[in-house]
C-alpha cells in the first residue's frame, strides 16, 4: 500500500509538495506516518524506529509513524527543536469514501504560532515576525531626505498569536538587533533572497523565506484594511509612510493563514513603534547591564529584571521584560509611569489591595486567545471567567487612587466584561475537568434538557445500585456485588465460594481470579439507559460549552484591551512595591543635561549583602562636567559604580523609582556599556578586535544627549597601546560627541587628560593604606588615584611573600627612573602628540620595553603621503622599508 506508484503515495507526494518546508504528519487510521525524509528525521529526533515498506518490487519507502493518540507530545518536540509540522487529516468518512480517503493539511505547526502550554513561557511573549527591509524599495510619496534614507530603515511586524499581540515597528536598520534583543522571535520570515545581515540576537529562530513579493506594500495594505474591517489604514495610525511595516504585516498575515486555513488567529489592532519613541539597547549593554540575563549563565537570576519583577500575573510579566528592555525617551510618558507608581507607592493599603485583586487575574491574553481559537478546556474557560471576575475588586482599589493621569486613564476606559464574566461563572461549574466526559462541566440548572437527563441517569444508577440489595437478598450471597468497566459495562460479581448460589438466570460474561461475574437482563436495561443517557450528556454538555466558548471568543477584542489594562497596572504597581520595598525614590526627569544621583546604589549588587553594606556613592554630570575618569585598583568598585549610572538612568526611563535618596535625571537617547576585552571573559571569543569594534560602533553612534559608561576599554593590548586608544577615545568623545561619559579605568595615566580637556573631571574609589595592607572603602571622592595599588591587590590575592617583594623592588626602579626622566607612560604619550619624541638615553625603563621611542620605520610611514606617490612609486618604497624592516627586526 506504501509502494511509490499507488494512488496513496501520489496523494501523498501531491500534498507534500505544497508542504515542502514542514515535516507532513499523514493521517492514515489511528496513526500519523511519516515518508522518506520526514521519517528520517523524525526517526532521529523523537527516536523512532525507522521501516521501510516493499510491495510487489517498487522502491522502499522509508517510513515512520506516531499513533494519533500521541501526537501532542512528537509535535511539542519536534516544534521545540525548530520544526513545523504539517498535520494532514482524512476530511471524509474512510467507510463512504471511493477510492483514496480525501486528505487535507488542516494546519501547520511552528514555533512561531503556537499555541499550546508546552511550547509557552508565561512570562515571554511567544513572537513570530516579518522584517521588511528598505533596500532597493521606493515609494512615490517620501521626499528626498527619506528616500535617501530608505535603505536604512527596516519595517518590523510582530505577532504572538497566543495572546492576539500585533506590533508594527519602523526602525532604523542598524537597531535590528536591540529590537531582536527585545522581541526573541522564535520565527523569522524574509523575503527570499533577502540580503539582510541578521543579528546574533535573533538566537534560535527559526527562518522562513517568503516569496519577496509577499511582502509587497499594495497588496498588504488592501489586506490589513481588509482584516480590521477599516477603509484605510489611517484608522489603524497608519500613514503613508508606513510601508515597510505595512509590507511586513502582509506577509504575516499571509504566513498564519496558510498555517491555519481554518480562519487566522483573532489577532488585536495592531500597536504603532516608530523610530525614536524607544531606547535602542544594544547587545553589550543589555548583558553589561544585566538587564534580563546574567553574565553568568544567562538566567534571570542576579538581574535587574529578577530584582524588579514582583508582578502578580503572566501578562505583567511579560510587559515588565518589554519595559526593561525599551526604555522611553518621551519625557511626559516618562513622567505619566512614574507619577502612577508614585501614587501606588504612597498610598499602601490601595496597592495592596491592588496587588491581591489583581493575583486572581491569569493570564487573560492566553486565555482569551485559546477560546477565539477554539481550543480552551473547560477548566481554561473557567480560568478565564474567575479572572474577569476578580475585575470589579481591581477597578475597587484602582477607584480609591486614580484622580488623575494614566491611573485616572485605565479606570475611564474600565471595563468588566460582566456578562461573560457571570455567563461563564455560572454555566460552569466551580473546578470543570479538562475535557467534556465523565466529570460534569455545565453547572445544575442552566438548561432544562442536561438537568433531565442527568435525572434520567441518575435514576438508572439508583436503579442499578438497588439491584445489588435486591440479588444480595434473593441469591443469601451477602458478597455479591454490582460493578462497572468500560468492557462489559454494568455486572454482578460473585465469588469463588460462592458460585454455587447462582441463579439460573445470570448470564456468564467473564471469569476472574477470584470469581465470575454475570449479568441480568434487568441489569442491562437499566445499564441501557444510564449510558445512552450518559452519552446524550456529554453531546449535550459538549453544545453547551461551545456555545459558550464562541461567546467568549466572540469578545476576543476586548478582553484584550482587559489583558493589557491588567497588565499595565500590575506593572505599575509592582514598581511601586519594589520602590517601597527597596528604598528607591522617585527620580526628577528634565529636559536638560544633567544627570545627578544623590547616594546611588547599585540595585542587584546591593542585594546581595546585608542590608547597609552597599556604600552609596553622589554622581553628577553636567555639560560642563560631563566626563568623569574613574580610577582606582582593582576590587575597589570601579565597575560596580559605572554600572549603577546606567542602571538608575535606565530605570528611570521605563518609570520606575531609582536606588537613590535623589536623582534628577536629563533624558538620554542611548546608553552604551563596553567592557574591555580581557574583563569580558564571558563572551568566550572575545577578542581585542571585538572590544575595538564595539568600541568604535560607540564613536559612530552615540550622541551628545547619550550616555556612554567605558569600563576599562583599551585593556585587551599592551599597556602603551592600551592607554594610547583610551587616551584617544576619550578625547574624541570629549571633543567631537560631547555626550555624558564615564570611562573607569586602572590607567592611573589618563587622569592627566584633565590638564587638557575642559569638561573631564576625575574621580577614584577611595582605598585606604594600612601598613601594607589596602582596605576597600568603596567611596567615590575627587581626584585621581595617585597608583594602581597593584602589588597590595596581588598580596590580598595570595602571591607568595617572595613575588611580592621582588614586585616592590622592580617598582621603586621604574618610579626612580620615572622621577629622574620626568617619563613616565603619560608624558610620553604627550610627548608623542606634540611630535617632541623623547630623546632619552637608555634607562631601566627602556630596557624593560615599556617606555620605547617610536620605531624610525614608523617615523618614515608617518612622513609618506600617498596621494601624491604613484603606485609604481609605492611599490619600491614598500620593498625597500620591509628590507629594513627585515634587517632591523
Ligand atoms: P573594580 O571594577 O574596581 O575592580 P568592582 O566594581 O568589580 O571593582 O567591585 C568589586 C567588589 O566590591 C564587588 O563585587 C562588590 O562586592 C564590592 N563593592 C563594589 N562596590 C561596592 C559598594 N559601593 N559597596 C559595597 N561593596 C561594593
Ligand atoms: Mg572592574
């Protein structure tokens, strides 16, 4: 029947040529089989055993199959190693059929659109996007300054079909990888063909190339009005300058109705981002920062997110992690956060009252998408009704407290839901089971027809269980009893001992270890009509439930408003816990430049110690003093404090209170973090290239309203070329960005650039000598640390007494020679800028290789001009200098 040539496998081959990309799960009787390569790739990933099948001399057919039973768990895994999986159905009955059964795909898995609890993460969102990027398209109606700029956008639409979400982002393309950062799809789809460099943070999505005209602006626009029942898409806050996330929406919308051909996931009006209204993070400032995954092990464990995140319910979840990673830029919506969770920290007794109505609420965004699905159990629509039922207690607490601003906003667009929220709580019953059957669903009382019927059964097993009285009296078998299984149905049973008391008129139906069991002809009446009756229950429970399951989908639009009302306050109130909880108080957000913290503390660091151990430390940075070199040995708490500006500025700008006892805070458009190679030993291949780079994406990128924390940068080299590149970038951050800056650094060296550059001041975290000794106060003062207190370190480290000693000594040799010179690294690094290289004679320092003169090779390089050489020209001077370099070296 497997042959290749038999009207089965052409219908097979038939269907899975238009499912090529998806492992085809082929209905065929109780089972799902799998052909040629899909079998042999679900043989290898849910460990199959792979058969292969020979009729009548034809090719083999190599072959797999799962029983339908056991579908769920093969189709959870093979998602959750990245592929689809196509489930092919008999769509007519096999007994009418003529010829081969109809088939059809009736729907496609993917990691991307799934719905199921297994493949979900509470509190993620569960992403599928399109990216449309704006190489080579144009469109009639952007002016100049936007055309030329079109290729360096990239239009983003993001779908979670498990809570309904649609985002439609424009960003600048270079911010692809914040926002993937930001999103974690688990799919991706591209135009085919598409040349767009994706970023490492796509992690482990799943690509699927589309056809690029899938992607096209006309037809997606026609669509998307089309979906949302609008006559233009201005309805939606769209504009004609949309088309790249316009596009992007198209294609989407295409790619879930093919997966689900039934009808496309009920999907909310969509949600507007375009460039600027967000703070792009990227991949080295998120994990310097820890925001949501720590450096070590990439858990959430010992991060900002773990420290804040206090939430009540799956869909706060979710909106805290989007916050943490989008900051806001817009003063105003800054301050609309931050004045709600100042009224929710104030005020106790209504946040807590907040905070207990709201952990009754689950996830309605979840639960609301399963029922527009078709897919909730009944204990899920319960789930759904006891959540709107727990509203009116949030919009009680919410009463007392919103006079004004976004509070004031969700209570004035508040909204029950009451009907359903009553409807469902009373058609169902208090616990449901998860499936229609056995275990009632549908409450008493709600439909006259269930009621009678239920009476009907019940009346049958009275009836059944006074035959076991009766028989008991009639036979002297006081052992006899009436059981049930699903096999025989209803039978009396009788013992071994007792067999001999048997009636004439049981019937003998099966023989067990330790007795027979019978039935009656009255025992099967009866049992006649408890089942069919039991049976008519359960179609009729099963009417009932959908029904009501429709009516809820039906609201599926607003219950989604629901969900994200509750997820807004639940976050709002959450800060507001934290801020009490922790002491964090509520940052002054300005226009200006400024950034000033008043006892600043860093808010993971400081939990992880007792209580007041954490020494806060005063921060401020002004247009005239915005650049601090923060030096001091290592251990001092250099980086923990370069850290915590960052993080209060970030904090600050998703509208939450700040580990601080005051901080005004002047809206910064970036933050970037780097951290020099070799003390970011996390990223495995890091490299000196790497830190240069990234570097370098700093020069390119960041902008005088920016705020650029360096953390030892220009480390991963030799010392003189570390300190020359530090020494550069700083004064070209200085000069040329003007942004806010803090560079901490064991290069005691570079505190010298504040004789140079005009707004840079220098700090160090104080340490204090004692004998030999060094004690690690943690205070931040003025000043530049005078040494690196290197040796004191290496003692407390452990190096032998002996090191230690001889480490001192080669010490005093380079601070005699240093004094005696007047050279030490710093000067010389002036020297070379004003082109007067030391004409020193050999000192210790020299023959120790740390203070050379630059190479005359070099010298030579540096006096040639190659605009003015022909290439004829270059070559000899080339062959001459690498003679020398040849015979120098
Ligand atoms: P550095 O970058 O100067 O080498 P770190 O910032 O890594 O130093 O800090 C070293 C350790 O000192 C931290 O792990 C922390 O335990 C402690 N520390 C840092 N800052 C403080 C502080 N303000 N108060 C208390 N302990 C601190
Ligand atoms: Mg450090």
């Amino acid at each position: 029947m497997t042959s290749p040539q038999t009207p089965l496998m052409q219908q097979y081959r038939e269907i899975k040529g238009r499912h090529q990309n998806a492992i085809l799960f082929f209905r065929m009787g109780e089972f799902y089989e799998m052909f040629y390569d899909d079998a042999e790739t679900a043989s290898r990933v849910l460990g199959l055993t792979l058969t292969a099948r020979n009729n009548g001399g034809a090719a083999e057919v190599p072959l797999a199959g799962v029983p339908v039973k056991a579908a769920a768990d093969y189709i959870r895994r093979l998602v959750q190693q990245g592929f689809r999986v196509a489930i092919c159905e008999q769509v007519e009955d096999p007994k009418v059929a003529k010829g081969v059964v109809r088939r059809e795909v009736i729907e496609t898995v993917t990691p991307g659109a799934a719905f199921s609890d297994d493949l979900l993460d509470g509190g993620r969102n569960n992403f599928i996007v399109a990216i449309c990027a704006g190489a080579g398209r144009e469109t009639a109606k952007r002016d100049a300054a936007d055309r030329a700029a079109a290729s360096d956008y990239v239009g983003i639409a993001a779908a979670d079909v498990s809570t309904g979400e649609l985002r439609l982002i424009t960003a600048i393309a270079s911010e692809l990888d914040p926002l993937m950062a930001r999103l974690s799809p688990r799919e991706i789809l591209l135009p085919a063909s598409a040349q767009l460099p994706l970023p490492a943070s796509r992690s482990d999505a799943l690509i699927t190339e589309r056809e690029a005209w899938e992607f096209d602006e006309p037809l997606a626009r026609e669509d998307l009005a089309r979906q949302y029942g609008v006559l233009s898409l201005e309805g939606l806050g769209l504009t004609a300058n949309d088309g790249l996330m316009v596009g992007a929406a198209g294609a989407l919308l295409r790619y879930l109705r093919e997966l689900q051909p039934s009808g496309l996931p009920q999907l909310a009006r969509p949600l507007v981002e375009r460039p600027g209204g967000v703070m792009p993070l990227d991949e080295m400032t998120r994990r310097n920062l820890e925001l949501v995954e720590s450096l070590r092990g990439g858990g959430v464990d010992g991060t900002l997110l773990a420290v804040l995140d206090r939430t009540g319910t799956p869909m706060g979840a979710r909106l805290l992690r989007q916050w943490v990673l989008a900051p806001l830029t817009d003063r105003a919506q800054i301050d609309a956060r931050l004045h709600a969770v100042g009224v929710l920290a104030a005020d106790v007794a209504s946040r807590e009252a907040m905070r207990d109505a709201i952990d009754d609420v689950r996830d309605v965004e979840r639960l609301a998408a399963k029922a527009a699905a078709g897919r909730s159990t009944p204990r899920e629509l319960r789930a759904l009704g006891d959540s709107l039922c727990a509203l009116p207690a949030v919009a009680n607490a919410l009463h007392r407290i919103a006079h004004g601003g976004r509070l004031a906003e969700i209570l004035s667009a508040w909204d029950d839901a009451a009907e359903l929220a009553s409807s469902l709580c009373a058609t169902l019953v208090d616990r449901p089971p998860i499936a229609i059957g056995d275990e009632p669903a549908i409450a008493l009382g709600i439909d006259a027809d269930l009621d009678s019927l239920r009476g009907l059964r019940d009346g049958g097993r009275d009836a059944i269980a006074r035959i076991q009285a009766d028989e008991r009296e009639r036979t002297g078998i006081t052992s006899l009893k009436v059981g049930f299984n699903k096999v025989f149905g209803y039978y009396i049973e009788v013992t071994n001992p007792n067999l001999h008391l048997v009636p004439l008129d049981y019937q003998r139906r099966q023989t067990i270890t330790s007795g027979e069991r019978f039935v009656t002809t009255a025992l099967k009446e009866y049992e006649e009509k408890v089942l069919t009756a039991a049976e008519r229950i359960e179609a009729r429970e099963r009417e009932l439930f959908e029904s009501l399951r429709i009516a809820a989908g039906k609201e599926i639009a607003r219950l989604q408003r629901i969900g994200r009302a509750i997820a807004e306050l639940d976050v709002l109130a959450t800060l507001a816990e934290v801020a009490a909880r922790e002491g964090y108080v509520r940052p002054t957000i300005v226009d200006d430049f400024a950034l000033e913290i008043v006892a600043g503390r860093h808010p993971v660091v400081e939990r992880m110690m007792p209580r007041d151990k954490f020494i806060p430390n005063d921060l401020t940075l002004s247009s005239d003093a915005r650049m601090i070199i923060l030096t001091g040995p290592n251990m001092a708490g250099k980086s923990t404090v370069l850290r915590q500006i960052g993080l209060i500025a970030l904090m600050a700008q998703i509208g939450s209170f700040v580990p601080a006892s005051a901080a005004r805070v002047g809206v910064v458009d970036r933050i970037f973090t780097r951290v020099g190679a070799s003390d970011n030993l996390v990223r495995g291949q890091s490299t000196f290239m790497v830190e240069m780079s990234e570097t370098s994406a700093i020069l390119h990128t960041a902008t005088s309203r920016s705020l650029v924390l360096l953390d030892e940068i220009g480390r991963g080299t030799a010392t003189y070329d570390g300190v020359s590149i530090a020494w550069a970038v700083t004064e070209h951050l200085h000069e040329h960005v003007g942004c806010k800056t803090v560079f901490a650094t064991h290069y005691h060296e570079l505190t010298q650039l504040s004789e140079e550059l005009g707004a840079l001041r220098n700090y160090n975290v104080a340490v204090r000598e004692a004998g030999d000794q060094i004690l690690f106060l943690h205070r931040l003062q003025p000043g530049g640390a005078d040494r690196s207190y290197g040796i004191e370190v290496g003692r407390l480290a452990g190096l032998p007494g002996a090191v230690i000693e001889r480490a001192r000594e080669i010490l005093r040799v380079l601070e005699g020679e240093h004094l005696a010179g007047a050279h030490d690294a710093a000067t010389g690094l002036a020297g070379v800028r004003s082109a007067r290289a030391a004409e020193r004679g050999a000192s210790a320092a020299d023959q120790l290789g740390l203070f050379a003169a630059p190479h005359p090779l070099v010298e030579r390089l540096a006096s040639l001009d190659v605009n003015v050489i022909t290439p004829i020209d270059a070559l000899t001077i080339l062959a001459r200098l690498v003679d020398e370099a040849k015979r120098s070296g």
